[in-house]
C-alpha cells in the first residue's frame, strides 16, 4: 500500500477526487499529463483497495463515476497535509536542490 501512496498519480486523483465526485473524462482533463491507460490504472487499484467507488451508469456511451469512499477521504486528507507542507517548503527545497546540485558539479571538476 505504500508504493501506492507514494505513486504521483494516485495522489493526484486523490486530491481530484476530494473535490467531489467525478467522471473518468472529467478526471483525465483535470490531470496534466496523465494517460488514458494510466488513469485505468490508478483508478482500479483505488477501487481495489476501498478508497474509491465505481458507480456505472448503463448509457451508450457507459458513463462512469468515481467518489471517495470514507477511507479515502481519511487519506486525502493526509495527502492535503502533504500538499500543504510541500508548498510551505518548496522555497527552502528548491534552495536546497541548488545548493547540492552546485556542490555535485563542483565535485566533477
């Protein structure tokens, strides 16, 4: 389970989801640069693990939606903590990367 928490695109549909409920379509175009294959992917293995719920409707096209479950919602919000820290720290991260990247490349010379 932890891989999964530590997966960029399960957070992100985590934190998509926590916004309320939404459609597969709605989901892809509110995530830059995740793939059609990928949110299949992500999705599924939420579902799997109880933190989302899948409800189909039976449409031509089939619509699908997707909600936090109550597990999920206790994780997003762990994963909203997160976000929050990472934007407290990004100046101090950001600075930090600078500062060690400098010294690798001092280090090559």
């Amino acid at each position: 389970m932890l891989d999964r928490l530590g997966d960029k695109w399960t957070v992100l549909v985590v934190v998509e989801l926590a916004k309320g409920v939404r459609r597969f379509r709605e989901l892809e175009r509110a995530i830059p640069g995740i793939s059609q294959r990928m949110l299949t992917l992500t999705t599924k293995r939420l579902w799997r693990d109880g933190l989302v719920e899948r409800t189909v409707y039976p449409t031509i096209p089939p619509q699908v939606e997707y909600r936090l479950t109550p597990v999920g919602h206790s994780l997003a919000g762990m994963v909203n903590g997160l976000a929050d820290w990472s934007r407290e720290h990004k100046d101090a991260i950001a600075t930090a990367r600078a500062t060690w990247d400098a010294d690798q490349e001092a280090d090559r010379l």
